[in-house]
C-alpha cells in the first residue's frame, strides 16, 4: 500500500481544498517518532463528500486535524481557497478558521456540561462578534430548527439530559453557526446506535445541501459512508491505498486491503455471514512501519517486490486510483 | 445432564428508582438459553438488553434494582439468592464480557494479574499452574507473543487486544454460560469480524452457551441460532435466526433491519430511519410500546396491548398487525 504519487490531483477550479505531501509526525521518546500521516495528496471540490477510511490508528483523524492546523503539520502543503494554511501567522490562521469547521466523535464529550444548548450554539457567534443579542438569538433558533431540534424545548436544557444522538444533532448546530465552508467530521457516526446513524446520517446530508458544505467524512466503516460521499479515499498506516467513487470502490474494489474492508463489513444476512474472508492480525506500529507497501505484511498478493519498492498512486479506471504493485483484478 | 435449558427467565422485570418514579428497564420477559446455544438480544439504546442480561446474572446493585421473577441456572433458583451464593455461580457458571475493555479492565494491574485472578481464586490454582493456563488462554484467543501480553497494562494494547484479553479472562474459569454485552461495538469493522469469529469458534470448540447483546442486526446474523429483539423493555419479536430474517413479524424488527447502513444500497440515498424515540420507561404507556414510532400504526395498536403470540414453533411476536398479515 500505501502510496504517495500525485496523479490523482485535479486541475480543476472548483478544488476548494488541496492537500500536498502532508506529513504529521509526533515525538515518541529518544530519537523515535512516529508517523502518523506520511506524504498524503489529495482534493477536494466544492460540494463534494469526501470519506476518509481506515481501522483505528492509520492516521485519518490525525489528518482531519492538520488539514485544521490543529497542530500545524510536520511538512507538507495544505491550500485552502487558494490560500496556503501551513505558513499562515496565527491571526491569519484564526481569521479563517470560521470557514473551517470540525464535528467529533464522541458527542457527549464534546459540548460542554455547564452551559445550556442554546449557550452551546450561541458560542461561536458571540466570540465572532456577529450581529446583536436579538439577531443571534434568532440565528440559535434557527440552527437549532435546522437540525431537528426544537428551541423552546432544548434552549435552557444542558447537554447532559440529552441522548447521544441529540447531542450530536447540537454538535451539529454549534458547527454551523458561523456558516463554514469546509466541515470535517470525525467518526460522528460511530458512538450512536444504529437507527440514530441513519438519522444523522441523513441530517448531515440535509445541512450539506441547505448550507452547501463541502464536507470530510472521516470513518472507519465504509458502510456508513458509502451512503453519503461522492469520493472515497482509504487510507493505511498513514498513507493513501485507493481513491474512487463509492460505487466503483464497492463494486470492484482493486486494493488487497481495500478488498478486506468491504469483506469485514457485516452483512444482515444469516446465510452470507459465514462465509466471509477476514483480515487477520494488526496493522504495524507506525514508528517501524514496513519497507515498501505498508501493507505487505498482511497482504494476500505480497511479493519481493512489495518490501523493494512503494507503489505509487496510477490510474486504473476513470477516477479511480490505486498504490499497488499488484491489484485485484 | 437434564433437557431443561441452561438458563430461564420466567416473567422476568427489572425496575429502578428514580426521582421520577419507578423506571421499567425490563418487563415480564420469558427466554430460555439451551444448553450449546447462541442467542442475540437486539434492540436500541435503552431497551433494556444490557439491564437484562446484568439481572439474569445477578450483578444488578441489590438497592437501586428491583428485580421479579424467576431466574432459572442449570436447575438453580437464582431470584433470591443472596450475593455470597450468586458468586459461585461467577466465573465457572456465568461470566460476562463487558463493552468497553478498557473500562472494564483495571489500568493500573498487569494483564497477567488480571487474568489469573479468578485461577487463583475460584479454582484454588497455585501461581504457576494459574499462569500457565493464563498464557494457554491468551494463546487461545490468538494472542500472540502471550509472555509478553502478561506483563503488560491494559493501556498498552490496542482496542482489539484489549477486548481478547477479556475475552480470556471470562473464559478462564471455562464458564458454561457466556453473556457478551457488545462485545464489539468499541472495536474497528475489521477487529469487530475477528472478534465475533473468535467468539464462535471459542463457543464450539468448548460446548458454551453465548447470550450476544447488540444493537446491530448484522453483527449477530452469522453467529446465533436464535434472536430475540427487544423494545422498551420487552421482547417483541424471538425467533430462529434464519427463520427471523426470512421471515420477520414485528415491524420494529424490519425497522431495525432497514436502518442498517448496506454496501449492496445505492450510494447517495437517504437511508430509511425510525422516526421518534423510545417511550419515557418511567410512564408506562397503554397499548403497544411501539405505537408512537410504527408506520402502521392503528387505533387498536394505542388501545390494547398486543400479546406474545407464536406463529411458527418458537417464532414468537408481539404485534396485532404483522407483517406479511392482513392489515
């Protein structure tokens, strides 16, 4: 796996976002470090859905957060509406950040316990200044309204009282507040049960077209995100495996590990279940990662040539790119 | 060995106090687990599952809960057995594995501790015997390396790991019941296919019984042989399992089944949802709980409370218009 290569980078003018060689790295005692995201390209137009797939620890929340600054990237070139973030003094940086808008994984943990939701969402915009106490009270309502919730009930209640999948609908609220144009979520789906995933799953593509967000949809379960990207990006140990459309990526997935994704996702079926092919062990530690395809270690079709040489990102279909040296067919 | 099941619950509630009154998590539930049987309890956030099974195993707090009915272990009325006597039933009888194995494990003991803990004290091993088969089950749930694992803490491992090692721990003392409370709800897809075929392989290969509790239909469709689904407390629907995806009754059950997120689905379509929410278990409603959430919802359904009828041997639902049934 694993590829760097750049061919799947678009000219186009609507690229609203544009990642280079992104490289994030953490200190991790003596002279180790390890490399959460390693030389990671890609693009991302305006109104596209964009998922960023992968198991626990292969770097796509650690991505979602560089593309923020949050912190500023080891290396590498993050450009956003033509403007490039990574060398940005900090009140540049803060001046755009309200464009920029993150939702997280746990939404209990994320809004704090002491204000009540109507404080929650007014937060951003008191701290932006917008408008007077009545514009934004009616601009709390509104958003509220938005995502389902209804203000004279919720207003004055505390993110406690409310159920995981309604505090994500005010983690949700509080996002859009100060009408960003890039909203990255990381994981919002996966604390919830199934039923409320469908729910917010189905909000988030609502407020995409109402507020017209372009939106990073970070996941580890291709299932939920098949429902609301337009353009997949699976990612492993740091690095990109396969970038496609969702249709194309389900149907004919050329990536080895790609291919265990889509087998690993459990199907509601008694007679299919048992017959699916899992990946076996764990990915490697990301401060020795394997020579090569990263994935070689696990990988069902690895050869010599896999632990020579790293396979960059080529074209094998119209849109659909893969770093291997030895695709599925 | 009787033909009576391993385990049965007889008219089974749970309820709590609460400021506002007594809170129903559970309501004249009647299930039984077979001997060698592997049966998923279904249902959402606050249906009660997890106080279910927590109560069937008597590890609900004495004080807070109110438990009635009858509990039934291999012939052993456990309803009103105090705490001392519930505890030889721990372990060797029932074990439980927990949601979170980083909660559920202690952060500051070694694995190795952990896992020889119910060795040393239930089965009265000596250190080393007990550490022997410590490292024989970490190897068992294909651990590798076990020697290593044993002088680890808890936050050394990743999720996956985390969750074998409880695995290890509740099949320590070869326990002949296994509750598994979403056992991979906290784990990653590909971790969450290794686990539950972990789990299925552990349960043939030792004869147990396995009680799965989950919210995600597609998680329990290859590893059970009967499913009940639960709803505000109550089983609303129990069946075979190929019997209930063929053949369900309950329009909750098809609810559930449709909100699963599918890769064979169109991509960029709105998935179908369950509109509402859980009925408030501290007001008990008339009719059928439901009723305020069901698409096909009628007079009759908020009127009167539909009974467990059974249309198939042991194919059971609660519902007075099925699917499939005149409407």
């Amino acid at each position: 796996m694993a590829g760097s290569g750049k061919a799947h980078l678009r000219k186009s003018d609507d690229v609203i976002l544009r990642v280079e060689d992104l490289t994030m790295e953490f200190p991790a005692g003596g002279k180790n470090f390890v490399r959460a995201v390693s030389g990671i390209s890609f693009d991302i137009e305006r109104g596209e859905t964009l998922a960023i797939v992968g198991e626990s620890g292969c770097g796509k929340s650690t991505l979602g957060k560089a593309i923020l600054q949050l912190p500023k990237p080891t290396s590498g070139s993050v450009n956003f509406q033509g403007q490039e973030l990574t060398t940005l003094n900090k009140d540049a940086l803060r001046d755009i950040r309200p464009a920029m808008q993150m939702i997280f994984q746990d939404p209990v943990s994320s809004l704090d316990p002491r204000l009540s939701v109507g404080k929650i969402v007014d937060e951003p915009l008191a701290i932006w200044n917008r408008g007077d106490e009545v514009w934004r009270s009616n601009k709390v309502d509104e958003l509220l309204n938005a995502v389902g919730l209804d203000p004279a009930l919720v207003r004055d209640r505390r993110s406690y009282e409310f159920s995981g999948g309604q505090c994500q609908r005010i983690s949700i609220a509080r996002s859009l507040a100060l009408e960003p144009l890039l909203l990255i979520c990381d994981e919002p789906v996966s604390a919830l049960d199934v039923s409320v995933q469908a729910q917010i799953l189905n909000l988030l593509q609502d407020m995409k077209e109402r507020y017209g967000l372009t939106l990073i949809f970070i996941s580890h379960d291709l299932a939920v995100v098949k429902a609301v990207s337009t353009r997949i990006m699976v990612m492993y140990l740091g690095k990109v495996c396969e970038i496609s459309s969702p249709d194309e990526l389900y149907s004919n997935p050329r990536h080895h590990y790609t291919h265990a994704l889509v087998s690993s996702v459990p199907i509601p079926d008694p007679n299919v279940a048992a017959r699916r092919t899992t990946l076996e062990g764990e990915p490697p530690s990301p401060m020795d990662p394997p020579s090569g395809c990263r994935f070689r270690t696990r990988c069902p079709a690895a050869t010599d040539l896999c632990a020579q040489e790293e396979p960059q990102l080529h074209e094998v279909s119209t849109g659909h790119y893969v770093a291997c040296h030895w695709p599925r067919s | 060995m009787s033909n009576n099941p391993m385990l049965s619950l007889r008219d089974f509630s749970v309820s709590f106090d609460t400021a506002r009154g007594p809170l129903y998590a559970v309501r004249n539930v009647n299930i039984d687990v077979a001997d060698g049987e592997s049966l998923g309890i279904v249902g959402e956030s606050g249906s009660g599952k997890t106080v279910l099974s927590r109560g069937a195993m008597g590890l609900l707090p004495k004080r807070a809960a109110h438990r009635s009915g009858t509990v039934i272990y291999d012939d052993h009325d456990l309803s009103q057995a105090p705490r001392k006597e519930l505890r030889e039933y721990w372990g060797t009888g029932m074990a439980m594995i927990f949601q979170d194995p980083m909660t559920a494990l202690n952060p500051v003991r070694k694995i190795g501790s952990q896992l020889t803990e119910g060795l040393r004290v239930r089965l009265q091993m000596n250190k080393r015997d007990a550490k022997a088969r410590g490292l024989e089950l970490l190897h068992r749930v294909r651990i590798p390396d076990p020697e290593a694992v044993m002088e680890k803490y808890p936050f050394q491992l990743s999720g996956g790991m985390r969750q074998r090692v409880m695995i290890a721990i509740a099949l320590a003392c070869k326990p002949r019941l296994l509750f598994a409370d979403e056992p991979t709800t906290a784990l990653d897809v590909t971790v969450q296919a290794q686990v539950m075929q972990l789990l299925s392989e552990l349960r043939h290969e030792m004869g147990m019984s396995m009680v799965i509790v989950t919210h995600d239909l597609g998680v329990v469709a290859g590893h059970t042989d009967r499913i009940a689904v639960m709803y505000a407390g109550e089983v609303v629907e129990i069946a075979p399992t190929k019997r209930l995806f063929a053949n369900m009754q309950m329009p909750y059950t098809e609810a559930l089944m449709k909100s699963i997120p599918r890769l064979d689905a169109p991509s960029g379509q709105r998935l179908p949802v369950i509109s509402g929410r859980l009925p408030d278990p501290t007001q008990p409603e008339t009719g059928c709980s439901f009723a305020s959430r069901c698409p096909y919802v009628t007079d009759k359904c908020r009127a009167s409370t539909p009974p467990l009828v059974e249309v198939a041997p042991g194919h059971s639902y609660r519902c007075w218009f099925p699917i499939g049934g005149s409407r």
